[in-house]
C-alpha cells in the first residue's frame, strides 16, 4: 500500500482583532510637518481610541480610522498644496465614535503609523521635505468668510474637499449636462463635498464666488470673464461640477503657485502658454528605467513640453514652461519609487509509505528420473568423521564433513513421474521467515517450503526552494537533472537497407519552483507559484523510463509573513496478487 502526500505552500490568514469599545477620546486637531526622509500626518488626540488603517487606490488615498473618538477639532479644509507627495487631508465625523481621515496622496508608498504623547503619527517616506508645515488649528484662524452661495446644500458626506483638475485645452465645449454624464462613474466614486444648487442667469462672477466659499479655496478670475449660468445641480461633487461650469463657458482652471485656482479662457491659456520662456531640467532617476517612465510623463506635458530618456545617465531629460517644470519633477519623483523585494520560500513533501505482506508455499515433489528430483542442502551423514567436542583428547561424536550434492540421486524413490508445479522455483525475495517440511508420499519425495515476509517502509523527501525577486518580476529556480531519452525512429528504416535512426531527447527533472509576486497596495502579496518535484526510474518494462511528477499551480493572497498551503494529493493503492 502506497500514500503519496505532495503538498507546495501553504495559507494561514490571521484574523484583524475586534477594535475597541468604550474608549472616549477627542480628535483635536490635524496637520502636516516635514521630518526625516518622510512627512508626517500628525493627529492630535486627547483620550484612548484605537487605530485601523487601510489605503485605496484609483485615486491613491490612505484611510486611518480612530474607533471610539469624537471630532472636536475645528471643520477647515487642506489648502491644496503638494506636502511631500500628499494632496489633500480630509476629516470628519465618519459615524458615531469613529473619525475618520482621507489623505489623498500621489501615489501610494510604505507607511508606519506610530503612537506617541497623546498623537497618532502617520509617517510616509519621501525625499521631498522642503515644504512650510500646515495645520488645521492654524487654518481655522485664517480662514476668511466669503458670501453664501445662493440655494445651495452640502451634502451629508462631512468636510471633504478635492482638488479642481484642469481640462485639457479645447475648441469644444459641452454643455454642464454633457460634462456631468460623461465623467458619471468618477462621481460616484469621488469624496468631496458634494452639492445641490439651482442657477437661473446667475452671473458667472457670483457662481465662482459661490464655489471658493464652498469649497474653502482661493479661486480668481482672468480680465474680462463674463457670462451667465443658468442649470440645475443635484448631489454633485462640487469639483466635477465647477469643471463642469467652467467647460460649459468654454473656461478651465489653471493652478497657481500655493494651491490658488485662476480660471481663465481656454484660448487665453494656450496663448499664454505659447509665449511663456520653456525650461530644460535633467531629473535623474533611482529605481526604475528611465525609458520606462517616458510615456507616463508624456501624458502630462503641454504641446510645448518634450522628455527624452539618457540611457547612460539612468535620467530624464525634461523641456517644459517654467511654470509646470516643479509639477513634471514631482511627478517624476513620485513614479521613480523603491520597489519592494519579495523572498518566497516554498516546501516540497513527498511521503511514500510502502507495506508490503507475502506468504509462499514452495513445493518439491519428484522421481529420480525427474528434474525436480532435488535435495535439500543438508549434512551428509557418510562424510561422517570421528571429532573430539570437549577437548580432552579422545573423539566422542561423529560430525559430518559436507552437504549432499544438489544434481546427485541419493535414494531412488521409483515409479512413475509426477510433474513439478509450474513455478515452484520462484522464491519471495528476501523472507523474513522460512519453514522447510519435508515427506515421503508413496514413491514420491515431498518437500514443502513456506516463506513469509511483511515489510513496512517510510520515505519522507523534502525540498525547501528559496527565492528572492522584485515587485512583479517572475523568477525561478531549478535543481536536477537532464535525462537522455534514446528515440527509435522505425519510420527512417527504408527497404530494410538503412537501420532505424536514432535521436536523444533530453527531459528536466528535479526541484523547480516559478513564482511572480506583486506588493498590493495594502501590503499584501499576491503570487503566482508553480511549484514541481519530479524524478525519474525504469520502467517495469521495456519501455524506457517513469517519470514521477507532484507539480501545483495556483495564485494565492497572503500577508507579509503568512504561511499558505496550495495543494495536497494522497494516493493510495491496494494491491492483491495470489499464484
């Protein structure tokens, strides 16, 4: 009887710990600093509150929510500017005893969130830390008042405020109905503020004015706008609809230095762009190619703008107006990221328990005319000689000196012949017990032999294939052997002149183990392993060879540090054979 187990890796998920009730502690205030090779999110708390955190993707955004804590710090918005990668902070009342904080950052990095002096630390690491700290304590004593937008509503979602994007210049413009229906689905997904506000030939001016004292941001006009408005806005958000203002108008939304948004007229945008001086800048790159990275920057220059890639140098080489040069170098920055390194380290088990129980009964019965007229090996008694067994001299016993001959008749049973069993020569090999019987039967001499053997054997293979690679980098590692395989091939034989040609194939056998790991954006990996243990043994028949395989493929989740089982496979044989 055979078990076979072959079992590649393995998964343990560890469950999140219930977060805490009955805590009673107060948010107090938020703001950003600058710190070491990182910035920092820094909350302010006054009490005990758990902390969970997760990220989001599309757009990149951390989420810390504070179990059991009350929001008491004043309700401003994050002035828009770019601190060390993050976009915008936002804060709110997310559910009875739970605040909740958005950071929308460039892209997503790793992070450490520490407890320290009654403050939550939410650390995220980068190079850009030249940049003035803000606070929302300090916000809340500059924000200016601005005049209520006419018939408008916030609606229930909290303080979020988001970043205006400006459309890409355009001789067409679409109507406010058109611009929300297409950008439908990132409605649905955006967390800013959204609004409800009816418009019947309002003038252009009060309706940007209605929206800076929305949305908390500085918002200017360009000489010479005009225009009157008239649409019906229901729980949108508020950026996507002041796009969609603006595009109805044929304006769009050019960002200044310190976050301040300056509408102005598509033509005027481009004019100005045409005339303003361009600049070239080379941005070396760490971690990735720099080829990689050029038709991602692409996508973000002006008509003006150009990049090329230095392959000796690993850098950009970036031509664009002064006044989006910064922009394109962050952005460049935030791409040229670290990427993480994954060490898998897989086991192989194989377990083959083989039991084996035979019992034979061998029998020898013939006449001396017969072939199977054998003796057994035993002493001769007439090669008998006297021997002295206790030493003193004088013999005492007779010993025999050698066994009868095998092919040599000793008695003569006579009578006919009585044919032998088909197979009474074959023997178990290696009995572990033997019994001899032996008789005479009318003229015939009877030997019996009775074998027994019961035989258990245990194997357990192991192999442990270790390897490290990069963040979506397949890799393998391979450990055997290339077996030749002689290939006969008849059909080569013509007219029975030639002899049949004769070709070697080569077959891999051994440990390999393939793996591509990719870092998710919540530190998770997800992989995709193929794990294989084979080798390589005769044919119990001509042939060739065997080839024993216990190969897994799968794509598995785990955290950093989890153990995951992938697949197992027990086989079990019975084999019964009586002759």
């Amino acid at each position: 009887m055979k078990r076979i187990t072959a079992l590649a890796a393995c998964l343990v998920v560890a469950a999140a710990a219930p977060p805490g009730a009955g805590r009673d502690g107060e948010v107090k205030a938020v703001s950003v600093r600058p710190a070491d090779r990182s910035v920092e999110v820094v909350i302010d708390l006054q009490g005990a509150v758990d902390v969970q955190d997760f990220t989001l993707a599309s757009p990149a955004r951390l989420v810390v929510d504070l179990q059991g804590a009350r929001l008491v710090a004043p309700a401003v918005l994050y002035d828009g500017l770019n601190r060390g990668g993050i976009k915008n902070i936002r804060y709110a009342q997310f559910r009875p005893g739970v605040v909740r904080i958005v950071i929308d950052v460039d892209v997503l990095k790793d992070y450490r969130i520490e407890r320290k002096d009654g403050q939550v630390r939410v650390r995220i690491g980068t190079e850009r830390t030249a940049f003035a700290a803000w606070s929302s304590q300090a916000a809340a004593r500059d924000l200016a008042t601005a005049p209520p937008v006419r018939s408008t509503e916030r609606a229930s979602g909290g303080q979020a405020a988001a970043r205006v994007a400006a459309p890409a210049p355009s001789d067409q413009t679409l109507s406010i109905d058109e611009y929300l229906s297409e950008h439908a689905k990132e409605s649905e997904q955006s967390q800013a503020a959204r609004i409800t506000v009816t418009w019947d030939n309002a003038d252009l001016r009060e309706v940007v004015a209605g929206f800076a004292a929305f949305s908390g941001r500085t918002i200017i006009l360009s000489k010479d706008i005009k225009g009157q408005v008239s649409a019906e806005i229901k729980n949108q958000p508020w950026d996507l609809a002041f796009n969609a203002v603006l595009e109805s108008q044929g304006l769009t939304v050019n960002m200044l230095d310190g976050g301040i948004l300056q509408v102005i007229d598509k033509k005027d945008l481009a004019r100005a762009d045409s005339t303003v001086p361009v600049e070239t800048r080379l941005v070396r790159v760490n971690y990735a190619r720099a080829s990689a990275l050029v038709p991602s920057v692409q996508s973000i220059l002006t008509k003006r703008g150009a990049v090329v890639a230095d392959s000796t140098s690993n850098a950009l080489v970036i031509t664009e107006i002064a006044s989006r040069i910064n922009r394109v170098d962050d952005f460049v920055k935030g791409l040229d990221i670290r990427t993480p390194q994954v060490s898998i380290q897989a086991k192989i088990i194989f377990v083959d328990r083989t039991d084996v129980e035979e019992l034979g009964v061998k029998y020898d019965l013939g006449s001396p005319t017969q072939f199977f007229n054998k003796l057994i090996q035993r002493p001769d008694p007439r090669t008998a000689k006297a021997v002295d067994t206790n030493g003193d001299g004088v013999p005492d016993a007779f010993v025999p000196q050698s066994n009868f001959t095998p092919d040599q008749t000793i008695v003569d049973l006579g009578g006919n012949s009585l044919s032998a069993l088909g197979n009474a020569d074959q023997e178990i090999v290696n009995p572990a017990l033997n019994l001899i019987f032996s008789t005479a039967v009318g003229n015939f001499n009877l030997t019996t032999f009775l074998q027994a053997l019961q035989r258990v054997e245990l194997a357990d293979l192991q192999a442990e294939p270790t390897i490290t690679t990069l963040d979506n980098r397949a890799a393998e590692i391979l450990v055997g052997d290339r077996v030749p395989i002689r290939i006969i091939d008849v059909s080569s034989a013509t007219g029975g002149v030639a002899p049949p040609r004769a070709t070697v194939r080569f077959e891999q056998t051994g440990i390999n183990l393939k793996v591509t790991p990719h870092v998710t954006a919540n530190r998770q990996v997800l992989m995709e392993v193929h794990a294989e243990n084979s080798s390589v043994k005769p044919a119990s028949v001509d042939i060739g060879f065997t080839f024993q395989t216990q190969q897994a493929d799968n794509q598995i989740l785990v955290n950093d540090g989890e153990t995951a089982v992938i697949g197992g496979l027990t086989v079990t044989s019975v084999t019964v054979t009586k002759s």
